[in-house]
C-alpha cells in the first residue's frame, strides 16, 4: 500500500520532484574548500560545481565579499552560513531553484528579472511544463484525486483545479479530494492553485489517468501573494463571490490581526459585513439580524452548544487545531438544519503526517501548544491544549464582565461585625482538542476527534471564625463555584465508494454543563456539647446531552450534476435542576428529545455561469411528533468575468433555545432547553436572500441584501420571588412568545492584493421582535444595530505586518426607567416600581473602538517562517463603550449607572513553531 | 484598472434605497404612561375603605410617595349600587360604611384623571378557614446556636382546597426591636411572606430577624397583590427591564380585596 503511494507520489507530482533534487543536492554534498571572493562568485562556484540554478540580485551580491573555509560542511549548511553572515535568506522554489533574498518581499522581483547576468545556470533547467509524450489515447474520461501539502501531507480545501484550454474547473472539498469529468484528452494540463502555495501544473498521461492523483503543493515564501488566482483570495478573511452569505477563513493568518490574548476565529468573523462586532459580552455570531443561539456551531461534525470563553470574551475554539472554517450567514444548504439564522462549520486538522511539529503561542492572557504527530505510516495526530492563566490581562476582563459598577443596595445597618470578607477568586479557562487521523486504505480513512473545554471560576473557602466562637464553631465552608463548557466528540469515517461517491458518517456526542453552587456548610456544637452539621445555599445545574449519528453522501454525476443527501438521527437531553438549602428543590426540568430525519440537495451547473442548488431537509422532533419540512434553494450566475449574481431561500426551524439568566453581581449564565408543546414552541424563519459581486484582480466588491422572518421566538425570564428574610424563595420562570423579522444590507469592498490590503465593511440593517406581553407592536430586538462600518488596514512592510481596525456601530436597544411610584404593601413597608420606557425604545450611544496590531515575523535562514512576535493594543484611545445600564432605588430615587465594555488594554504575544 | 461604475453604482443604488425606504417606516410608540396616576387601594371586609391617587415621581425625587392627587371624584360599583368616595386628606379617599364590602362580589373602581378614564376591578375572597398554630411561640438563637438552620420549629397551616393565594403579614407587637442576628442587616421587624398557593408554611431559625411578640395574619389575597410583591427595581438593567404588572386602567399601582385571620405568635 505505502509503496503504491509512493509511486503515485513520485509519478504525478511530477515537479515538486526538482525542489526535492534540490534540497537533496544540498543536503547530500560537502564543500571542504576555502573562499575568498565576492559572494557572486561563490554562488556561481556552487551552482557549476553541484548543478544548481540559483538566482539572486549581482549587482548587489558583488558588493559583499565572502572570506570562508568550509570544512567538510554541506553545501547547505554553507548556503546557510553565508547567508546568515550577510542577513540573507535563501528559498527553493517548487522548480528546484535558489533565490538568494534580501527581504521576503524580493522574490517576485527576482522571479521576474532572472534573466541574463542575473541568473546563474546550473545543471538543471527550471521545470517547464513536459511536452506530451506520445499522441493522446484516451479522451473524455473523469480524473479524480487529492491535494496536499508537500511538507506535511495535510490535505487542503478549496484548492483550484482546472484543465488548461477548456471551462472545465472545480474546488477540492474539505478533504482535499476532487473530481473531473469529461477531460478531453490525457494529453491535457491540469493546473492546481491555492492561495499560501506555489501553483502547480501537471502534464497528464494514460498512465496518470488510471489511479487518483496525488497533487503536493509547496509553501508559497511568506510573503506578499503576487500570484492571482482568480476566484481565490489570500487574505484572512474572504466572501465566496459565487455563493450569497458565505464567508471563509484562514486560521493560519489569524497573526495578522490584532487580537486581545488569543487568537480567536468567531471573533475575526464579526470583522465582516453581517456580523455584529460590538458585542464584547458574546464571542458567539449575531449574523445578520439573529442571536448566537440561532447560529449552529458545527465542530468535526458534533455540534458546541457553548462557544465563549470567560463571559464571552474569547471563543471556544483553539485556533491551532483548526484547518478552517466557513460560515454561512443565511439560506444554507438543506445538509445543515437546526438552527434559524446562520451555521459556522469549523473542520480540524489532519495533522502532519510526514514529521512531528509543535507550536507555542504565549500571551499576556494564556499559554496554548500544539504537536502534531505522524504516529505511523497510516496515522496522524494532533494534540492542542490552552490554558489561561489569572495575570492582569485576564482579571481585567475578567472583572469587566463579573461585577457590575455599583455595589449592592446598601444603605444603613449594612453588613455584620467585620463587614464582608475581601476574597479573589481563582478563575480559569482551558480547552483541549485532539484528533486522530487513520487512513485504513485509500478508500476509507477514519478520523477520531475529541474537543473538551471548561471554564471554571471558585470563589470556595474556609471561613474565617472569629475567636469569641470557636468555642462552638467547629468549621464553616463556603463553597461557591460556576463551572461550564462542553465535551464533544465524533468518529467519522469518509470512504469513496467508487470514482465519484463518497460519503462521511458520523457517530457524535456533544455534552454542555453549567453548574453553580453557593452553599455554606459546616459543623457548630449543640447545647449539649454535641457537633451538628448544617448546609444552606442554592445549587443549580443545567447539562445537555446530544449522541447522534449521521451519513451524508455525495454522488457527482457529471460535470453538471451533483446529488447530495444523508440522514440523522439525535437524542437530546436536558436537565434543569435549582436546589435550595438542599432540601427545597425549586426547579427541576429533565426533558429529552428524539429526532430524525434526512436532507437532499441537488447541485446543478447547466451551463458554465449557472448554479442552481434546490435542496429540501425534512426532520421529525420528537416532543411535537411532527414532520418539519425545510426547503431550501440557492443560485448564481456569472454575467461576465466581473459580475456575479447570487440568492438564496429556505425554510428554517429550530428545535431547542438558549436561554439567559440574568445574574449581574455573578455574570449571566446561559443554558439550554428543548422545544415543546407547551411553552417553548419550535421556532421558524425564512429568508430571502440575494447580492451581487463584482471582483478584478485587485478588488472585490460585494453587495448583499436580506430579508427574514422569524415565529415560535422565545424569550424567557427566570425570576426569583420572596427575597424576604429566613423565607424559601421561588423561582418564577416566564416564557414569552413572539414572532420578528431581520432586515438588512451589506457592503463589502476589498483590496486582496499589494502591501496594502484590507476592506471596508458596511452594515444596515434592522431586527425587530413582536412579543404580546410587550404590547401589539414591533420593537427593536436586543441585537438590532441600526450601521455598522468596520475597516480592517493591513500592511505588510517586509518581515513586518501591520493592522488597524476600526468599528463603528449605532448604539444597542435599551429600556430606561422613566417614572417611579412607590405603595405600600400589607405590612406597612414600601414597594417601589418603575413605569418604564416602550420596550427597546432608547439607544445606548454609538460604540466605537480602534484597534491596532504589529507582528514581527520570525524566519529561519532558508526563508520559513518559524513563528512570530506581536504586539496588540485594544481599543487604542479608550473611548468607554456602553454594555448596558444598571437601576437601582437608592433613598427613594432611581440611579442609573453605566456598565461599560473594556478600556484600552495592550497584549503582547509570542508564536514558535519547530519542525 | 478598469472598473465598470455604472451597473454596480445603480445595482448598489437601487437596493441601498429598497432598504432605506422600507426601513423608515417605523412604529412610533409615545410613551404617556408616566402622567397616569398612582392608585393604592385595599379593601378589607369589616374596614372602611381607603384609596390613595398620587402622581408618580421623577427619578431623582426621594420622597417616599409622589404628590398627591386632589379634588377627584372616586366611584365603587359593586355591580349593584355604587358609592362616591370623599377626600379625607390630600389624595386619600375614603368610604366608611364597611358593610359595603362583603364576599365574592367584584368591585370597580371609576375616576377620572386628566384626559384618562381610570379604573380597576377586583374580586373579594373568602375569609381564610381553619387558620392555626402548631405552638403558640419557638425560641431562636442566633446564627450559631444550638439549632439546624434548616430545622422546622413551628408549622402554621390553614385549608386550601383551591391553591389559592394567600400571604402571610408579621407584626412584631413589640415597641423595642431585639435583632435575632446581625445576618439580617437592615432586616425590618414587620414583614410578609408569600406563601405560593401553599395550605402550610413552615417557620425556622432564619424565619424571624428579631425576638418579640409578633402578630401573625394570614391573608388571602388576589394575584394582582402576589404580583405587587416583585417590583421591576430590584436588580434590573436596561436589557431585563419591563413594566410592572397591574390591575388599574389607564393608571399604576392597585386595587384589590383581601380577607384576613389573625394569631398571635412569640419569638424568644
């Protein structure tokens, strides 16, 4: 089997074989010689002496003068020397040839001018494209096959792939694998891109034709992407033109970025038209008018159900374990259902299969590794951990979003003897992801993937007990503790059928907990002398639990035609539990769903600018013992080589909801409960969706507009009644239901190419909500933000990259107290209540921020990078962002007081990488 | 470069506008709720009747009621006759005849205030049945004596066929107030507790903040009462905040029957 792949490799990538030479001459000869003479003439010594092309810049290389004695040293390790000497880098192509650089930038400067006196011939030519070897035998046939990294053997996604002469073009999938039909002759040149990589080209033969093509692809030098592909961008952050609402991201660039301790996927999203930025409190995606709850998070297949990380602040997701990530701001294929407003798809990586690697990146916030290991022949894996760790940077934030700014109602006789106890309390957060690659045989590979992640903040201590007691006191524990995150995992096992079907099937499992507890417990002596135990507080609990399995299958016909479908079946279950004084159980929910069903989608390209994508999902849920059917349809068509219409429907439920308890003294909590028959109805939308793009070589502009309807939303409010003393409280849940509607359109423009690149991204829009207990008309939703304008600058100046970016958004909906009026109540005390302003009615002031960013790459003397060095400012002129207002009755009048989002805060951050 | 202006500028143009238009139209909502008037009104069986109308305060007044509202005319309909109400001081109108007043009729009341038609209605309920003690008096100790927090001292009771609502109000009968524990803080000596439809409510260490005698009288009361319990000002921000729920048309605050029995009780 190796061998077979061996020899796939060694007779398709036909020119990744003179980088290889290259290196291989490099490595493999010895200079024991000494040299004094200009660096020129040592390069031309090497190059006739060992056949090398090497090219650099003679003019300035003569200037240097090079005084060495090698001694039985490789030729690389010379190279290295010198270069190192001198401040140079050197670089091989994918062509097998040396660029002798100054800057990483000098390479597409050199590429261009390397002709006559510049260049020095070696033993080799520079590959050029085969000439076909004998007279084409085979004609419109299908070829099928994978690309990869040539370093680590990491399949990669989205490469582009066509056929030299003919329209005929398609993407590899997440997998890397592809498939052509109809190639006219096996004479033909098929051409392969990727941004980050070198292009390939690869002369096909009636040998090749025969057994999937294995496609390496070098590491482009990281450096500016001269290279323009058309349809494919580079950047951090890039729209699919071809499809409406899709957004795509490269993890790798994250660096480039500012980022306030990690780096963080969900939040680099919000830097794109349709997803708000201005929510500091919620790393989870507001797209387009929705909550994060109505976004599905999709991981290696299992759903998370929690994606923030210390009150919102980072996401769940380490960067490091992540390939890449789409999101799909609306109208999204029938293979995704479940949720009303968007899905963001995040896949692992497979890992380096050829050499062990591992990575650190340290922060002002947290310490987070990765290694990725080739376990053997047939397996990868990949291990990332991260961890916080409670330096300034994360009591910052941590106290930002933990105590609201106005302390508890206070007022005369407050507090005991001693006044209440100063305590820190520990936090942290970590996350782990692991992920086991095992290619069985060239048709089926298996791939296991675990995610864990938890947050935990403990306040628990031993009371102090004062002297005058400890003669009946024994001991008194106070326990106080919030712990949350998720447990996931899936086994998923991708097999090819034949040429053109293939399918993944999923076993999953995905577990979200919340727990609080503040409890005091301890021993006191009775009377007689006798130790009696006591326990008081409240304990409260929330899980889910969601174990699935799922197949979806992908049948490419031809050309023209591509049929997916696939099934599922889900159990979900969740539990609510609040217990009080540990006998009193206020509330204790335990629900479990059911659910199945199945989905199929035709993919259809008529002609060569039409795409038209009618799908239909149909689920059965459980609790309602009802049929949910969800069509959907998306199309585009190019008009010309600029222009690219799109749309897209559909019909979306959703059939469990995230609700908010509101605690500001210990941060809200979030949980989850499953729709019913009762109170929690299954929610609906539909939208409408529909853009246009225009895209040259060095911009892009893309204009999309939306329309959505929402019914069955759930707003929920968890009240606690008889906070009076010694007395068991109650808790009072409150469900209202409503119906709303999002609205909205997006700009886009982008500059994709040049030392300069970056976008300006505007927002309006307008999300309003109908809920009867708020009266019969509409009112803003909570997330509604009339403009957003982003623009994210970066500029890449040699080894350095800089970035600002400015945000920009009309304030947030709020309610205000307007009056108040007090009564008396049976007991002869007073009640105070607000008369309050219409729901949503007032606006917070408009959020603002900028942020900037500078990253210093580190590179190793053959020209890769081996990590970096960055500096990140937060919100550089500390404008004070509103979160929301606080109320509070003191002697009788109302005070309101902000609560403000972060202030300016710097971060320093450290990326190694070694091989 | 060369970037073809016109079709994107009229595409852009064409559906920035769509958006634009449809996005004005907006409901406007005027807010006139905080000139409607303040009523306070319990009507007890065997007492006469008293309703105060106030104006509600502006958030920076701190005294403890708003102004009160004269020179209104207050009517109550038991749905056969109706009675006009007298203002025995500012703002507070009174009936004396309490044989007015007698279980399971609705009683509305009318007034006019500005340009509002104000009223509100409430049913009487019945007298609490078979309302008794398991002892006549508990004794505490602090925090750290000999009991279980959590230990139930004393159970009252009463019958409740129906879940209906019933509260129970504390008077501590005591002019000095002896603090049980300095846990309470700013605990006060009276206070109420709701007992959730319940027919029972038990009474522990931390039922009580102060020693004394205290008179302990169980009402039965409507939901409108159970709802004036939780007031919106207690730990609301701008994203929770939402009016508080009441029983008065074109107005605030309430008006509502309630019946009660009493039994003396001693905390030591």
């Amino acid at each position: 089997m190796k061998k077979l792949l061996l020899l796939l490799l060694f007779v398709v990538a036909a020119s990744s074989g003179f980088s290889q030479q290259t290196q291989k001459i490099l490595k493999k000869n010895y200079i024991n010689k000494f040299y004094t003479c200009p660096l020129d003439k040592f390069l031309d010594t090497l190059a006739t002496t060992y056949h090398l092309n090497i090219v650099f810049e003679r003019d300035t290389l003569d200037k240097l003068d090079i005084v060495e004695h090698f001694f039985n040293e490789s030729v690389q390790d010379a190279l290295g020397k010198v270069c190192n000497e001198y401040g140079l880098h050197y670089w091989i192509e994918a062509n097998g040839i040396i660029y002798i650089l100054q800057n990483t930038d000098d390479l597409a400067r050199l590429k261009k001018t390397n002709k006559g006196d510049n260049m020095v011939s070696g033993g080799i030519k520079p590959v050029l494209l085969p000439d076909p070897v004998e007279p084409p035998s085979h004609f419109m046939f299908t070829i099928s096959g994978r690309v990869v990294d040539q370093g680590s053997g990491e399949p990669l996604p989205s490469a582009s792939i066509s056929i030299r002469n003919t329209h005929l073009t398609t993407t590899t999938r997440n997998d890397g694998n592809f498939i052509l039909f109809n190639v006219p002759s096996d004479t033909c040149v098929v051409e392969v891109s990727n941004s980050g990589y070198q292009p390939e080209k690869i002369r096909l033969d009636a040998k090749k034709i025969k057994e999937p093509l294995v496609i390496e692809m070098f590491t482009a030098l990281n450096t500016l992407n001269e290279v323009t592909i058309t349809g494919k961008k580079s950047g951090v952050m890039n729209t699919d033109t071809k499809k409406v609402g899709v957004l795509e991201l490269n993890p790798a660039s994250l660096d480039k970025l500012p980022n306030i301790g990690e780096k963080d996927i969900l939040r680099a999203f919000q830097l794109m038209p349709g997803v708000a930025a201005t929510n500091e409190s919620s790393s989870g995606a507001y797209v387009r008018g929705g909550t994060p709850d109505q976004n599905l998070v999709v991981f290696d297949g299992f759903t998370i159900y929690q994606v923030d990380h210390l009150y919102g602040f980072f996401s769940a997701f380490n960067s490091n374990a992540v390939k890449d990530v789409q999101l799909y701001k609306g109208g999204f294929s029938s293979q995704f259902g479940g949720r009303l407003s968007s899905v963001t798809e995040i896949n692992g990586k497979d890992g380096n299969k050829n050499e062990a690697s591992y990575g650190v990146d340290l922060s002002l916030l947290s310490v987070n590794a990765f290694a990725e290991i080739p376990v053997n022949n047939e397996s990868t894996l990949v291990l990332a951990f991260r961890r916080s760790y409670q330096g300034p940077l994360y009591n910052k934030i941590f106290d930002q979003f933990n105590t609201s700014s106005v302390q508890g109602g206070g007022g005369p006789g407050g507090g005991g003897p001693g006044g209440p106890e100063q305590t820190t309390p520990a936090s942290h957060f970590y996350d782990a992801d692991l992920r086991y690659n095992y290619r069985v045989d060239k048709n089926d590979i298996l791939t296991w993937s675990l995610y864990n992640g938890e947050d935990e903040t403990n306040n628990s201590r031993a009371l102090q007990i004062p002297s005058f007691l400890t003669s009946s006191v024994n001991s008194i524990n106070i326990t106080d503790y919030t712990k949350y995150g998720n447990l996931g995992s899936s086994v998923k096992w991708f097999k090819k059928w034949s040429k053109n079907v293939y399918s993944n099937t999923y076993i999953t499992y995905s577990s979200f907990f919340n727990d609080r507890n503040r409890s005091t417990a301890g021993t006191i002596d009775d009377s007689n002398g006798d130790p009696v135990s006591f326990e008081s507080g409240i304990v409260e609990k929330n899980s889910l639990n969601d174990v699935g399995v799922k197949s979806e299958w992908n049948w490419e016909m031809n050309n023209k035609m591509k049929f997916a479908y696939g099934g599922f079946l889900t159990r979900q279950g969740t539990n609510y539990n609040y217990v009080q004084n540990d006998t009193a159980t206020l509330v204790n929910e335990r629900e479990s769903a059911f659910s199945g069903g199945g989905y199929a989608e035709l993919l259809i390209d008529p002609t060569d600018k039409l795409h038209l994508q009618p799908g239909v999902r149909e689920t059965w849920f459980g609790p309602t013992g009802k049929l949910y059917t969800e069509p959907r349809f998306s199309a585009s068509y190019l008009l010309n080589d600029h222009f690219t219409l799109k749309a897209a429907t559909g019909q979306f439920y959703q059939f469990m909801n995230q609700v908010t308890q509101e605690d500001i003294l210990n941060g809200n909590r979030n949980f989850w409960l499953l729709s019913n028959n009762t109170n929690i109805p299954v929610g609906m939308a539909r939208h409408y969706m529909g853009g246009v793009s225009y895209e040259t070589d060095q911009f892009l502009i893309d204009v999309e507009g939306y329309y959505k309807t929402l019914s069955g939303l759930t707003e929920y409010t968890l009240r606690q009644t008889n906070a009076f003393p010694g007395s068991i409280a109650t808790l009072t849940q409150d469900f209202y239901n409503g119906t709303g509607y999002a609205k909205g359109i997006e700009v886009l423009l982008q500059k994709k190419l040049g030392n300069y690149t970056g976008w300006i991204s505007y927002t309006l829009g307008q999300a309003e909500d109908k809920f009867a207990v708020f009266g019969n008309n509409y009112f803003p939703a909570d997330q509604d933000v009339r403009h957003e304008f982003k623009t994210i600058n970066m500029y890449h100046y040699y080894r350095w990259n800089f970035s600002a970016v400015w945000l920009f958004s009309t304030g947030h909906p709020y309610t205000a107290p307007l009056t108040t009026y007090t009564i008396s109540t049976l007991d002869g005390n007073t009640t105070t209540a607000y008369t309050v302003s219409g729901k949503n009615e007032l606006r917070l002031p408009d959020y603002h921020r900028l942020d900037l960013s500078a990253t210093y790459d580190l590179l190793k003397i053959n020209g890769n990078k081996i990590g970096s060095i960055g500096i990140s400012l937060f919100n550089v002129y500390n404008h004070t962002n509103v979160w929301y207002k606080e109320y509070q009755i003191q002697n009788n009048a109302a005070i309101a007081t902000n609560v403000d989002y972060l202030g300016f805060t710097p971060n320093l951050t450290l990326s190694l990488r070694w091989k | 470069m060369e970037i073809k202006k016109h079709p994107i500028k009229n595409t852009l143009l064409l559906l920035i506008m769509a958006i634009v238009l449809n996005a004005c139209k907006k409901d406007v909502t005027t807010n006139a709720n905080t000139n409607l008037p303040v009523v306070q009104g319990y009507l007890v069986v065997g007492k006469s009747i008293s309703v105060k109308v106030t104006m509600q305060k502006v958030l920076t007044d701190t005294a403890v009621y708003g102004t009160p509202i004269k020179g209104l005319k207050l009517n109550i309909s038991d749905g056969s006759s109706t009675i006009q109400l007298t203002e025995s001081s500012a703002g507070t109108y009174i009936y004396s005849d309490s044989t007015f007043l007698t279980t399971g009729k609705t009683y509305t009341l009318k007034f006019s205030y500005l340009s509002y038609a104000v009223s509100a209605q409430t049913i009487m309920p019945a007298k609490p049945v078979n309302f008794t003690t398991q002892h006549t008096g508990m004794s505490i100790d602090d925090l750290l004596g000999n009991n279980n927090p959590l230990d139930t001292l004393n159970v009252v009771s009463w019958a409740n066929p129906d879940s209906l609502n019933h509260v129970l109000v504390f008077n501590n009968l005591d002019g000095i107030s002896f603090p049980a524990s300095t846990r309470f803080g700013n605990a006060t000596t009276d206070f109420e507790l709701n007992t959730n439809r319940a027919a029972a409510y038990p009474f522990t260490q931390r039922t009580f903040a102060y020693y004394g005698h205290y008179q302990v009288i169980l009402c039965t009361v409507n939901q409108e009462y159970i709802n004036l319990l939780t007031s919106n000002a207690s730990g609301s921000t701008s994203s929770n905040l939402s009016n508080q729920p009441t029983n008065v048309v074109n107005g605030v605050g309430i008006f509502t029957a309630m019946q009660a029995d009493t039994l003396q009780f001693l905390v030591q």
